[in-house]
C-alpha cells in the first residue's frame, strides 16, 4: 500500500473516531466558520430551513450550508441568472439561497424524487418572499430533465452520485452559453483519492471528474469547498 492511501486510511479513521462526519473535516471547521463570517449571510428562512433539518432528518449535512449558498448566490449573481434549475430539492435550503439572488421574474425549477422532502421544502418556500419563483418536479430527476427545454442560466447538480454522468451530459444540452454548470460533492469526503474504491457512488463521482476534465467544450475548475464543488462554463460555439 502506497504512502497515499496509508494517509487516507489513517483520515479515515482518525474522522470516524472524533465521531464526526468526514463531510464536515475537508476544510477545517474553524477555516469554514471564518469563511462563512466573510460572505454574504443566509437569511432568516434559510436559517430556519437548516435548523429544523438538523432536528428532524436523518441526513441533515445534505443541506449545502451557508458558505456554500453564499457560493451559489454569487455565481447566479456573476452569471445574472434568470433561471436556475436544481437537481436535487431534500429540505428547499439551496433552492431558495438561489432564488433569493435571481429578480422578480427569476425562476428555480428543482428536481426531487421524495414528495415528503419537496412537501418540508414548500412549507419554508412559503414563508419567503423569493418563495413564488421556485417550482419542484416530484420524481426520478433523469425523466424531469428528459421534458424540459433550456436554457438555463445555472444548473446545480445535488444528487443520485450514480448518474452523475448522465446529469452533467444533459445539464450541457440544457445550459445557456453564458451560464454555468455546478456539481456537488466532487470531493466525496476525500474518496475520490481512492484509486480502488469499492463502492459505485466512488466510481461514478471518479468517472465524471474525469470527463469534465478531459472535456475540451468546457472550462472547468474543482473547487475544494465544503465537499467540493466543479465549477463548469461553457465554451463558446
Ligand atoms: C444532497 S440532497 C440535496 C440537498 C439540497 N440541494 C440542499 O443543499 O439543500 C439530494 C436530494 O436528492 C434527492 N434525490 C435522490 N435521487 C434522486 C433522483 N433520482 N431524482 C431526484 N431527486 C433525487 C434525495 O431525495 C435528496 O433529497
């Protein structure tokens, strides 16, 4: 076994000891926390989103969190983004950090496969006065894409690793020349370090980061935030 992998190995198990999930320990949580003091703040509604995620889901990290909605509010700010699609809904908190940046007559459309997440999501949405121009499409999000027309100034994709592929091919035939695509969890905890990872979500993470950076239409950057973030823009045609 190589010096590497002995290291992540070592990661690994130093994370599940202290109990905490890997998710939170690429970036230090004391380097994210002032990160996150520096950048534009969530607002009340996020925060109560993310606050009762925390006490009432299973998988709460799901939830991009401030510093990286503040990411996504720029970037949708950057691209003057007037729609926005999300794959991906879980409790509503990035749909609506997006929303928050689009005008008036901006538009999130966001993709959930479980109707009690996208039910959660609505309730908050409610509250908002950005809350009007979000949309979710309840169901496998592969079919949502397969109906939709373009274009889309940004499209997040949050979800299903497996397809992750299939997602990023779409989201091209579907995202403006000047808009950008992003990807989350890129990172994957430090698994993609993992030359032999076992499991299919590894893989198919591994199989994407490899096709964006192989692809010569796009202008790529890998961002290690939070769990890291691909950063795409289109060339132009
Ligand atoms: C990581 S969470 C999204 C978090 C959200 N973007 C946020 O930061 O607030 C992923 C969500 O995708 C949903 N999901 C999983 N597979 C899906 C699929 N095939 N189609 C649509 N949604 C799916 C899950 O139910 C889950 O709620």
């Amino acid at each position: 076994m190589g010096v590497k992998q002995l290291t992540l190995r070592f990661w690994f198990k130093e994370v599940t000891r202290r109990g905490v999930s890997p998710l939170a320990d690429i970036v230090p949580p004391e380097i994210e926390e002032y990160a996150s003091a520096h950048s534009v703040a969530e607002s009340d509604v996020c925060r109560l989103i993310r606050e009762e995620t925390y006490r009432t889901q299973d998988s709460p990290q799901m939830v991009v969190g401030p510093l990286e909605a503040a990411f996504l509010k720029v970037m949708a700010l950057t691209v003057r983004a007037k729609r926005v699609l999300e794959i991906g809904t879980f409790t509503g908190y990035s749909a609506l950090a997006m929303a928050e940046a689009l005008p008036d007559d901006g538009s999130v459309l966001t993709c959930e496969i479980d109707p009690e997440s996208a039910a959660f999501a609505r309730r908050y949405w409610d509250k908002s006065p950005h809350g009007k121009k979000i949309t979710v499409r309840v169901g496998p999000a592969l079919e949502t894409l397969r109906m939709l027309t373009g274009p889309f100034d940004v499209i997040f994709i949050d979800a299903d690793k497996a397809h992750y592929v299939n997602y990023y091919r779409r989201a091209k035939d579907l995202v403006a020349p000047t808009g950008v695509i992003l990807i989350d969890n890129v990172l994957w905890s430090g698994r993609v370090l993992n030359a032999h990872a076992p499991d299919p979500s590894t893989q198919a993470i591994q199989e994407l980061n490899r096709i964006v950076a192989a692809d010569t239409s796009v202008t790529a950057a890998l961002l290690p935030l939070r769990d890291g973030v691909f950063v795409i823009k289109p060339k132009a045609r």
